[in-house]
C-alpha cells in the first residue's frame, strides 16, 4: 500500500479541489448561455424570407414562413381602412411617415397558390389588431376603433388562417393605440398553415422552457432556503426567479393557456415584475457581497424601485410607459454605477471574494449585457435571442450552482473540521492516558520501593553496628548478601516498572528454573514483615518445576500477595504452594484472615481501591504481570475463612 503524507494531502487537496470545481463551473455557465441561446434561436428558426425593405415586401413570396415587419408595408396613418375602401380608390396615397399612431392601416401583398391554406402569427399585439385577407377577417385582438372610448386593447397574440383564392392576396392589418404612449413596430409572420403552426409552437414550447426552468430553479433554491443557513441569499434568489417567470408568463403563457387577459392588469404585472428582477437582483448581490455596495447607493435604488412600482400600480398606462424608456435607461445606469462600486469595493478588499463568487460575477455581467442589449435593440440578427428573460434564467442557473458549489465546500469544510476535532479528541485521550500512566508509574514505584528500601536500610544499620562493636558474623555476610541481591533486585524493578508504564512487564526471555527455589526466596524475605503480625509463612511445593516467566516477577506477585495476607491475619500461617499441572504452572497464597466479600472481590483489581490502609496498588500489579505474561489470576474464599489467590502461568 502507498504511503501518503497527511499534511501534503491536506494542503494540496483543496487546492486543487477548488481549482478543479472552479474550472468546471465556468463550463457550465459556458454551457448554460449556449444551451439557452441555442434555444432561442432555434424556436425562433424556421423563416425562409425575411423583408428588410420596402422593396422585398413587393414581391414577397408566401412559399415559407415570411418575417414582415410592418413597417415596411403601405401605412395609412389616422386611417382605418377595409377592402372595399382600396378598391373604390377611396383611400388615398400612404403615409411617407413609420410612426405609429393612435390608429392606422397596413396593407401589402403575398404571392399565394390558389386553393392552398395560410396562416398567420404575431407574437405579441400590445394594442389592437385586426388582420384581413382580401377583405376576409381572419385574427383579431381586442377592439380596434378611432375613438379612445371604443378601443380595447390585448396583450395577446393574433393566429389566423386563410385559403388563398388567387396567385396574389391582399393583407390589411387594421391596428389601434389610446394605452401604451411608446410604440413599437410591429413584426408578423405569414406562410403556410403548416409551417406557421409549427413556428407559433416551437415559439410557446420556447417560452414555456424558460418558464419552467425559472420556477424549477425558484424551488429548488426556495427549499434550500428551508433547509440552510444562507437565508437571505436563497431568499432573494428564489424571489428573482419568480419574479422573472412570472414576468415571462405575462403575457405569453397566459394568452397560450386561457385565451387573453384584461391587457391594463397583464401589462401593470409585467412592468412591476421587471422592476421587482432590479430589485432581487440588487439585493441578492448585496447579500452575496456583504459591504461591498455602497448604502448611499442602495438607498437611492430601493426609493427609485419603489416610485417607479408606485407610479406603474396608480399612473394611467400612457403615462408610466411614456416614461418607461428613460426610466429603463435610469435603472441600468444605476445597475452600472453599483457594479462599478462592487469592483472597486474587490479592489481595495473591502470585500472577501470567496471560491466560486466568479461564478456569480460572471452571473451578473451575463444578465447586465444582455439587458443592455435588449434595451438598445441593435439590428443585428444573431442577437435578436438575447432578452433579459434569457439574462435571468442563465443568471439563476449559474448562481443556484454557485451557492450548491459553495454549500458543497462548506460540507467539505465541515468534514475536516470533524476530522480534526476527532485528532484533538485522541490527542487529549492520548495526554490523559500518559498522564495515567505517569501517575500510575510513580504510585507503583513508591509502593515497590518502599518495603525493600526498609529492609536494605535495617540491614545497613544492622550491620554498621556489628562492625562497629566488633560483633560480626557469618549472619552479617549473609545479611549483606540478601541486601545485594535485593539491590539488584530492586534495579530490574524500576526497569520493569518503567517499561510498564509505556508497554507490559514483558518477560524477554527469562524463565524460572525451580519454582519452588523462588518460592522459599519469596517466604524468606517476607518473613520479617509477617513476624510484625506474629504470622508464619509455609511452602509446599514440587521440584523440578519450571515457569515460563522470570524469577523476578513471580518474586514481585509473591511479595505483594504476602504483604497483603500478612496485614489481614494474626497469629496464623500464610501458605505458598505451587504445582505443575499439564502445561500450566499454579502458585497460590492462603491465608486464614479476614476474607473478601463477593462485592469487594470485583473490586479487588481497581488500581486504588483497598479494603484497608493499603496502597490498592499490589493486587493490579500481579494481575497486569500475570495477564502480560499470558497467564490469570483468581480470587477464591478459604475454607474456614480467609482468602486465596491464584496466579496461573504457562509451565515450560
């Protein structure tokens, strides 16, 4: 398995991470303005003659769908002319003049082929319509009339068909104004019913698209608003998009689906929707880049946002779309002026541009330019998809990824947090454990120590006043003897003691030879401590039995288990015994003392806890020797009272 290193891994991998995401991101906002453009452009395909002149509309082929905008057509302004008027001759010369009136008429000519159907299709009317062909009517919207008191305007679509009765027919488009103060030219498409049926539903299936990706993108941000923390972000995003959907459903779906709305509610509706998309747009960039808008700024954009929503809702219609034009230059100019407050903001760090707000940048420079250039409406074809609708919906797009991008990071963020605060958490157990350890090594060392040192100590004393009174004997030698090898001995306890405290009391190795050697060792040493009682110690145990653990540490349990008897016993016999059974070796020590109580024996192994004055330190010790050495250790009641303890080793 490779080795990787932690800290470079944790260093590079964001990096990267990041790196890798950004760049992905900004091919998919690539994708997402080609895809929708793409769709623009394609439900609005299909035309085969587009007239660009008054010269194209005089032979105009009617073989295809034909893109007429009526401004080239023959314009009788303040004039409503029928069919019969041009054939009395009664209608006059037409109009050298383009503008659009309160009312007037249209007429050109089609080439058509006898007997075959035709149809006709205006995307959107915003006035009065009525279309003729060769004096038949064959589309109409609202109520065309010279008298503002009879007119009626709709915000819907004309749909026609005819059948062409001769190699050339006559169109006459009767329209009316009294409602809307800026007038546009007005487009039309003319061909075979087949071909301008398909055209009128790839045009709906276009608009519904971007309907409904608007509100698909609406909830999913509105659920995420229910379910994280960056509420005004998602707030204000969700807004946006519903505002743009239902700026793009007035009028086009709703004529689509009932047939026409009352044109002064449809049109109040989407002039505030467009105001409210200012307005989202602007409040969802100051919640993205908190600080970085100046509040000057933000103040004068919420009053102007709010007249011109109030003048749009109580001003008649001739009055606020009279105004609308210059009020949309205004509002872009602001837009203009608080990007330009947000790039400087980025430039002197007032702001902190977190990972992927290029991606929300990019967002808003989208839907910026594409509102400028439906705004200035250049006469180049290639741009004729780009609307603010398409700006919102690339925009919403990019941004709802940008924020599922930023909630992702915050989740990988979050997990390494976790992670780390999982290593603190070892850490601090690892600390706690060595400072156990620490107080465990330095309890055991002063319980093991302190006995020994005692008796080396009275053995010097002993001995100096032998020396000094010149009463030595063969008992001082053999006292010296037993207070060297209880200094050696005392040396590979600390060893052991302090390997203990970072591993086990491991054996390395050393075996017991004569166990019943060690044995009478172990009774010899402890019986001074046991005479303080007035207590004897007894040793039965076969020859030639060998353990597969040191000398040493069988004397260390013998010691600590005799110490313990000797306190609980007066006037008795402390029994050793060992003896071989199959490929273990058993030692006990009884006593005929006190005794333990059942509850108190399942605690007799807790490192501190004594019945009495005792350290509660000897009887873990031999556990922990025994255990780390593969054997065990029992405790059983005497007959007769008192308490035996078993300790198991593996013979060899």
């Amino acid at each position: 398995m490779t080795a990787y290193d932690p800290v470079l891994l944790n260093s590079t991998f964001p990096v990267l991470f990041m790196k890798k995401t950004l760049f992905l991101g900004i091919i998919y906002a690539l994708i997402i303005t080609t895809v929708f453009g793409l769709l623009f452009t394609l439900t609005d395909g299909g035309v085969k003659h587009k007239v660009s002149s008054r010269a194209d509309i005089k032979d105009l082929q009617c073989d295809g769908v034909c893109f007429v905008p009526l401004k080239y057509a023959e314009i009788y302004n303040n004039r409503l002319f029928g069919h019969g008027d041009f054939a009395d001759g009664g209608s006059g010369l037409p109009s050298d003049k383009t503008d659009f009136e309160n009312f007037l008429t249209y007429r050109f000519f089609v080439r058509t082929e006898p007997g075959s159907a035709y149809g006709f299709f205006s995307k959107k009317s915003d006035y009065a319509m009525k279309v003729f062909a060769d004096g038949v009517l064959i589309a109409e919207t609202g109520r065309v009339a010279d008298d503002p008191d009879d007119f009626v305007p709709s915000a819907g679509s004309p749909r026609g068909s005819f059948t062409a009765a001769a190699e050339e027919t006559e169109i006459i488009i009767q329209q009316a104004n009294f409602n809307h103060r800026m007038h546009y030219d007005t487009d039309i498409m003319i061909g075979p019913e087949r071909d301008i049926d398909r055209y009128s539903v790839l045009f709906y299936i276009g608009r519904t698209v971007i309907f409904i990706s608007l509100i698909t993108v609406g909830l999913m941000n509105l659920g995420m608003y229910f379910f994280f923390d960056q509420k005004k972000k998602l707030l204000y995003l969700t807004c946006l998009c519903f505002a743009g959907a239902l700026n793009y459903a007035t009028p086009y779906l709703v004529d689509f689906i009932s047939g026409g709305i009352n044109w002064y509610i449809s049109h109040r509706v989407e002039y505030c929707s467009k105001i409210l998309i200012s307005f989202f747009v602007v409040a969802y960039a100051d919640a993205v880049f908190e600080g970085g808008i100046s509040k000057y700024l933000k103040r004068i954009f919420m009053a102007y946002s709010a007249a011109c929503l109030l003048i749009t809702v109580i001003m008649p219609s001739d009055f606020y779309t009279g105004i609308s034009t210059a009020g949309a230059y205004i509002l872009v100019l602001l837009l203009a002026v608080m990007l330009a407050n947000l790039a400087v903001s980025f430039k002197k760090d007032r702001v902190e541009i977190e990972k992927y707000d290029g991606l929300i940048i990019y967002g808003f420079i989208i839907l910026m330019l594409f509102s400028f250039i439906e705004l200035i409406n250049p006469p180049v074809e290639f741009l004729k998809f780009i609307q603010t609708e398409t700006g919102i919906v690339i925009f919403t797009f990019i941004n709802t990824v940008a924020l599922a991008l930023d909630f992702n990071e915050t989740r990988r963020q979050l997990d390494e947090a976790i992670i780390r605060e999982k290593e603190l958490l070892q850490t601090n157990e690892a600390m706690v454990k060595i400072g156990n350890m620490r107080d465990a090594f330095f309890a055991d060392l002063s319980h093991e120590l302190k006995t020994p040192l005692t008796v080396i100590g009275n053995i010097s004393a002993l001995t100096k006043y032998q020396l000094k009174n010149g009463i030595a004997n063969e008992r001082t030698v053999s006292d010296l003897e037993k207070a060297e090898n209880e200094a050696v001995r005392l040396g590979k306890m600390v060893d052991n003691l302090k390997l203990k405290s970072v591993t086990k009391f491991e054996n390395n190795g050393e075996k017991t030879e004569d166990l019943a050697e060690t044995l009478n060792y172990a009774a010899d040493f402890c019986l001074p401590l046991c005479k303080r009682y007035n207590n004897r110690i007894s040793v039965a145990c076969g020859e030639g039995i060998k353990a597969d653990i040191s000398e040493d540490l069988i004397f260390h349990c013998m010691y600590n288990l005799i110490s313990n008897a000797s306190r609980h016993c007066r006037n008795s016999v402390i029994e050793l015994s060992g003896k071989a059974e199959g490929d273990k070796v058993m030692i006990a020590v009884t006593d005929h003392g006190d005794g333990m109580t059942g509850s108190e024996m399942e605690k007799a192994f807790n490192r501190g806890y004594s019945g009495d004055s005792g350290t509660g330190i000897g009887l873990t010790l031999c556990r922990e020797i025994a255990e780390d050495n593969g054997g065990s250790i029992r405790l059983s009641d005497t007959p007769g009272g008192g308490l035996t303890v078993t300790i198991i080793f593996n013979g060899c």
